[in-house]
C-alpha cells in the first residue's frame, strides 16, 4: 500500500474517531458516520491487493477462492452504507416513513447479491472483478452498483435541488463531489460489464483512485460537519453553564 492510499485511510479513520465522540451529543450524526465507517471499510476489502491476492486462495478441496469473498464483503459493507446515505436523504426531505423502506430495499438486494454470488463461479474462480465472470455473477455485479449509485445520486440531486445559503452550500461542495465520484464509478462499473475493451480498461485504471478520492471527499465532508457544529454546541454548553451557576 502506498503512502497516498496509507494517508487517505488515516484521515477518513481519524475524522471517524472525531465524529464518535458526539456520537451521544448530537445523535443526528449518527447516520453519516456509521455510512462512512462502512463505506471506508467496504472500499478496503476491495483493494486491488486483495481482489489480486494469490495468497488468500484456499488449499481446501473446497477450493474457494477468498479474495473474491473479500468482494462480496467489500460491496455489503458498501451496500449497508447505502442504506444509512439512504437515511440521511430520506430525513433531510422530512420523510421518516421512507426510512423502514430503504432499509428492506436494501436488505432484498443484500440477499440477491449473496445468491447470486453463490451461485456463480465467483466461489472457485480467481479474478480480479467477479462481474467479468459472466452469467450470475454479473447480475450481482448489477446489483451492487446500481446500490451504491442510486445512494451517491440521492445526495448529488439533493444538493442540487435543496435551496440553502451560500454559505452552507459551499460546505455542501465535498460531499456533493463525494456522491458525485461515486455515481461515476458505479456507472463506470456497470458499463464495463455492458462494453468491454476500453470501458473496462478504463475501470481498470480508474476504479481505485476514484474509490480513494470518495474515501477523502465523504470524510473531509465529515470534517466540516464537525466544525460547523462545535459553534453551536459550545455556545449551547456555554448557556447550560450560565444557567447552571444562576440557579
């Protein structure tokens, strides 16, 4: 691993680290950082490391292959922080009924993509992608993109429509490009599968970088949440304390 991809997943851990400490402060924040705790974790499984790794194959009679398990883990993890993006849309719009929604949605398409991936040749074949194996493992290939691109498209379209000051608009900017990277490599994985060649030499190529770039811009979007709420709670601390010592 280099010191680039090193430096990216310190930075997304620390500002996880930051955010859990008002994890029972400020208990709206919830959502976001446990998506972007998954969706770090989900993209480093799907490191090319692993999804290259020799070392991972089974000497079992078996024979499963463990680096394209590590796909399948990689893209649950990503799927389940689709879910919560999916809360955070749905609450920012006052929709709460839709919550219990997109979490079965998202439920239904873990369970496709566990069956299909099961019955696929992804168990026993070594490759890099499990989608360029054909037949039902590109189905759940499929599957796990349009996932995350419908999540990722949810928030650029919210950016987009929600009318918010200038101010809080430009602190929208890095998760917006977040989301917005996001859709791009979901689509670029979906197209690989639909065109070969050059599409899929491009994923090749842009895939990881794309996949660090969302890491970094999903968590300096985290950072900015945080600075902009310690203002307000430290003048709210700040009148809890004053009326503490008048009464």
């Amino acid at each position: 691993m280099s010191v680039i991809e090193i430096g990216c997943f310190v930075f997304a851990a620390i500002m996880v680290g930051l955010r859990l400490t008002r994890w029972r402060g400020v208990p709206q924040s919830r959502p976001f950082t446990v998506a972007l705790t998954l969706l770090v974790l989900g993209i480093a499984l799907r490191h090319p490391a692993m999804l290259d790794s020799s070392w991972l194959d089974s000497q079992s009679a078996a024979d499963i292959h463990l680096a394209n398990f590590t796909d399948l883990l990689g893209d649950l993890l990503v799927a389940t922080a689709a879910c919560y993006i999916g809360v955070l849309v749905a609450r920012a719009w006052g929709l709460d009924f839709v919550v219990p929604w997109i979490a079965r949605g998202v439920v239904a398409a873990a369970l496709v993509m566990v069956i299909l991936w099961s019955i696929s040749n992804a168990p026993t074949t070594p490759v890099r992608y499990v989608g360029d194996l054909g037949g039902p493992a590109t189905a759940y290939s499929y599957v796990a993109a349009t996932t995350g691109l419908l999540a990722h498209l949810a928030i650029v379209l919210t950016i987009v429509v929600v009318r918010v000051p200038a101010k809080i608009r430009l602190a929208l900017l890095a998760l917006g490009s977040a989301a917005l990277l996001g859709v791009v490599n979901n689509a670029l994985r979906i197209a690989s599968h639909l065109a070969h060649g050059d599409v899929a030499a491009m994923r090749q190529r842009l895939d990881w970088p794309i996949s660090l770039a969302v890491i970094v811009l999903y968590s300096l979007s985290g950072l900015i949440g945080y600075c902009m709420t310690a203002p307000k709670r430290a003048r709210r601390d700040g009148r809890n304390r004053s009326a503490s010592a008048t009464s």
